[in-house]
C-alpha cells in the first residue's frame, strides 16, 4: 500500500523543473484528517490564497488534488480535483491530473489566453486519465484569474463559487450530475439535493469517454470578493448559505477554517448517525482554494 511519504516522493519526482510560464506553482495532495496543519496560505500580487486537502475520516488515504499557479502579479490558475471513489484508481487519477494539468501549464505555447491554456491542460489531464488508468476517472472545477476578471471551467461535481462581500453569491457552476441538474431546474430544492442518496453519481468528468468542458461565463472579480473552488467533500456537506456566511468577511485563513470545520464536524456526525438517509453531511475527501482579491 502507498504511504503518504511515498506520495510526498513521487510528487517531488513530477513537479515540473523548467517553469517559464507559471511564476509559482503549487502541486497539493491529501493529508490525513487526524493530524491536518493548519490552512495554508499565501498571498500572491493582488490575491490572498487559503487552501485544505484532507483525506475523510472513514479512510486513510485521500482521492483528492489540486493545483495552484500565479503567472506574474495579476494572474492565477486553480483547480479542485476529485478522483471517483467509485471507479478504478481514484487517488492515482486525481495525483496524476494535478500533475499533467501542472506540466502542461508550465510549457511554453503560442496560445492566447490562460483560460486556453487551462482548457489544454484539462484536456491533456484526461487524455492521460484514459491512456494510463483506463476505468478511473476524477471531476474537475477551476478558475482562470486575469487581473480583475474570472472566468470558470469544470467537468462533473466539483464547484467554482463566486462570492461577494456583501454576501450575494454571484456565480456557482451546475453539477454535471442527475441530482445537480434536477436542483438547477428547479425540481428539487438544496435541502433535498444535499441528503439524496444519489447525489454521488455524476454524468462527466476526466476518464469519461465523453468528457466535456464546462466554461463559466467571464465576470469581473471585485476588490472584496472570493472564489471558491471545491470538490464535493465541501458542497455536499454545507448549503451555499453557510459557505457564503464563512467566507464573507474577516480574515481568509479564519474563514477558510470555518468553513473546514464546519465540513469537518458534519462528516463525523454522519459517520456516528444511525440514520443513513435525509441527514446533511457525508464522509469524504474534501479540498477547497479560497482565493480573494484584496488589492488593485
């Protein structure tokens, strides 16, 4: 069985030694829950970053990823990634996307835009997904930051939130899943969708053959306001007003550790519960990025 140290050796023998696009990288694995550090921080140009990966408590090693990238001051690149608990090889997935999506971002290439690049590298994620663990498969939600906009990409159940100071959530991408789209037409409501015994079944995603991109529409990302970015370990676990009413204001590192624990503490009580159906909370892996822009 692979240990965390063994995975921490491998990720150093992947992370890409030539970087001439990307300014600062970080390639993010799962931690075990019970002996977590604290939320990681950085601040990068006009952005503060915050970010958890922890394995769930029901099992040891976690199926979850992410990577982070700034491109000089005023750009930045990050993704939440979640292999398929239910499909072959679901950490190898997510370690092995977070990778390719790091590599491929950090080649040189005539394309135009980041939200191109990004888009490449998610593409180039699943052709390795399919070529190498041929079965598996993982979701995927990002945002591509430029100076003051945001435009977001994702491909199944993970989420990109756009949040405002004011407390509004401004933008949140749609599950590719029969429980999301069912919320997102209006046949159910949060509440419902947020206990339903299939709401671990999605419709897309990396390892899918018929893989597809989702892109956000292109927003302005306002002195104040906070992207979120997030597997379903996060969004199955608390209703979009809570996460809002955590990350709204004070400081990040304080409000991402609000939202942590409060994650944290509904995936126990589901594992303590006697009932399994129609309770808000489940055990899993959760990753989030909270990205805020608090400067010009």
């Amino acid at each position: 069985m692979e240990t965390a140290a063994d995975f921490a050796v491998w990720r150093e023998a992947q992370r890409p030694r030539a970087d001439p696009t990307m300014s600062w990288t970080e390639i993010i694995f799962p931690e075990p829950c019970a002996v977590a550090a604290p939320v990681k921080q950085a601040t990068l140009g006009p952005f503060e970053v915050c970010w958890v990966c922890l394995s769930s408590p029901a099992r040891a090693d976690g199926e979850d990823s992410a990577f982070l990238g700034a491109e000089g001051e005023q750009g930045l690149i990050g993704f939440a990634i979640d292999g398929m608990g239910g499909m072959a090889s679901g950490a190898k997935v997510a370690r092995l996307s977070a990778t390719t999506i790091a590599e491929e971002l950090a080649r040189p290439t005539d394309l135009g835009s980041p939200i191109q690049r990004a888009i490449r590298a998610v593409r180039q994620a699943h052709a390795q997904v399919l070529e190498r663990y041929p079965g598996g498969g993982a979701t995927i939600a990002g945002a591509v930051i430029c100076g003051d906009r945001v435009q977001t990409l994702h491909s199944g159940d993970a989420e990109v939130m756009i949040l405002a100071s004011d407390g509004t959530c401004r933008y949140r991408t749609p599950a590719h899943s029969p429980v999301g789209r069912a919320l997102q037409r209006g046949l159910i409501e949060e509440e419902q969708a947020l206990a339903h015994p299939e709401r671990h079944l999605v419709s897309n995603g990396l390892g899918v053959a018929s893989m597809s991109v989702h892109l956000g529409p292109r927003m302005d990302l306002r002195r104040g306001d906070t992207a979120l970015i997030a597997t379903d370990g996060v969004t199955d676990n608390v209703r979009q007003s809570e996460v809002v009413d955590c990350l709204r204001s004070g400081p990040l590192p304080a409000a991402t550790a609000r939202l942590t624990d409060l994650c944290s503490e509904r995936m126990r009580r589901s594992m303590t519960s006697r009932s399994r159906s129609h309770q808000l909370g489940k055990a899993d892996d959760m990753t989030l990025l909270a990205i805020r822009r608090t400067g010009r």
